[in-house]
C-alpha cells in the first residue's frame, strides 16, 4: 500500500452521502478527519487478522473481500464491500482486527483515525451517531445472514445475493441489471453456505428460467421482478 500524505476535502468527494452524510456545516468542521489515502493493488490485504486496530477506513473505490481464516486453514467470506462503505469496525471490541480484508481489484480508501473520530464527535455529534449506525448495519446485516443461511434454498439465496449488489451498485450510479461479478463463484459459495457446485447450479436454473443472462462474471438481471420474488417468498 503506497500512503498518499496530503489532506482530503471530504465536503468535495462525491461518495460523501454514503460514507460520512453529514450537513455542509459539519463537514467543514471535520475537514481535518481524513489526511492520508492508501493506494490497494488487487490481491493486497488492507486489513489482517490480529493487526492493531488504528484506523477506520473509507472505500473510495475499488472493492474488497472480508473473510476469516479458519483453523483448518479453510477461507470463510463474510462479506464483500465496495465504495462509500467503510471497514475495520471488527477493531473495536478488543483493539485488534479479527478480519482480513484483501482487494479484489486495484483500490483507493481514505484513512479515519479512530482516535481523531473520538476527538472530533464531541464537537460534531452526529459523526458519533453514524458510527453507531454503522455498528447496528453490521449486527443487522449478521442477523440477515443467519436468516438467509437458514431459511432458503440456494436459488433463494443467490437471489438475494444478487438483488443486494443490484441495489448497491444502484446507489452509487451505476446500473441496476447489469452487473459486474469481482468475486469468483467459489467466494460467493463460501459468504453464501453453499458448495461451488450448488452456485453453478443455482445460476444456470435462474438462466433457464429467464431471470438472468450470465456471461461469466458478466450478469444481466433480466426479470428484476422475479428474482425480488424469489425472496419475499421467503421473508
């Protein structure tokens, strides 16, 4: 990771309303949170298991895989994010990061300074009260997740899968049917409980029933509608 030194204007990056949204005014007064980028190469850890925790950090672009190492050695994904969102809040509890975070394409986040985030929430509240939002995403998006693995099929849970990148990605500007997978299906296998096996499957019995065109990584939602409904079936 090669650091980038100079401050960052975080009233002037256009991922603002989803990392940090906060008013104009408390903007300019957190202008000093941000004063370093680090540059990510596809492949390269950002975040490692047993590492000091420090830092808080912003993707602003790029996207990266969150995954455990079990002690069989087996790799256990829990999670993919991209930019907007931020990462290493697993540092909070014991001072150490329990995640490794490795890059899936070459990416660029914003260093937090959690002791600098702790300084400056006493004289803007509402920072303290994002980064208690984003803790409850993350113990909602667990909870989720053990619904997921134990009430639906795996046609159900690609689909859920799918349709929560599909609203992601729309957030950020991007298309809503056309999607570009960073992951192999082996890792979507892996966040999802299923062999690769059971994911290839899942994909060709959505092609076949007209709901997706899959080239590859390369996904095109044909029947939004469908697939939504592959899920509320089960909600």
């Amino acid at each position: 990771m090669n650091p980038n030194t100079s401050i960052i204007d975080c009233a002037n990056c256009n991922l603002r309303d989803l990392c940090l949204p906060l008013s104009k005014d408390d903007f300019e007064r957190i202008d000093t949170l941000v004063t370093a980028r680090r540059t990510v190469k596809r492949g390269d850890l950002l975040l490692r298991n047993g590492a000091i925790f420090n830092n808080l950090f912003a993707i602003r672009s790029g996207f990266f895989k969150i995954y455990l190492t079990l002690a069989s050695g087996q790799e256990q994904v829990i999670g993919f994010q991209m930019s907007g969102e931020i990462i290493g809040l697993d540092g909070l509890e014991s001072d150490q990061h329990v995640h490794n975070a490795v890059a899936l394409e070459d990416a660029e986040v914003c260093v937090l300074p959690y002791d600098r985030i702790g300084e400056l929430s006493r004289e803007v509240p509402a920072l303290q009260r994002h980064v208690h939002v984003l803790m409850s995403r993350e113990l909602v998006r667990t909870q989720n997740m053990m619904l997921l693995l134990g009430t639906q099929n795996a046609e159900e849970r690609l689909a859920a899968f799918l349709l929560n990148l599909s609203q992601r990605f729309h957030e950020r500007g991007y298309s809503q049917s056309e999607l570009v997978l960073r992951m192999t299906r082996e890792e979507i296998g892996s966040y999802l409980g299923l062999k690769i096996e059971t994911v290839s499957r899942a994909f060709t019995k959505l092609v076949a029933s007209g709901i997706l065109d899959v080239r590859h990584r390369d996904i095109h939602i044909l029947n939004p509608e469908a697939l939504g409904a592959l899920v509320k079936s089960q909600i």
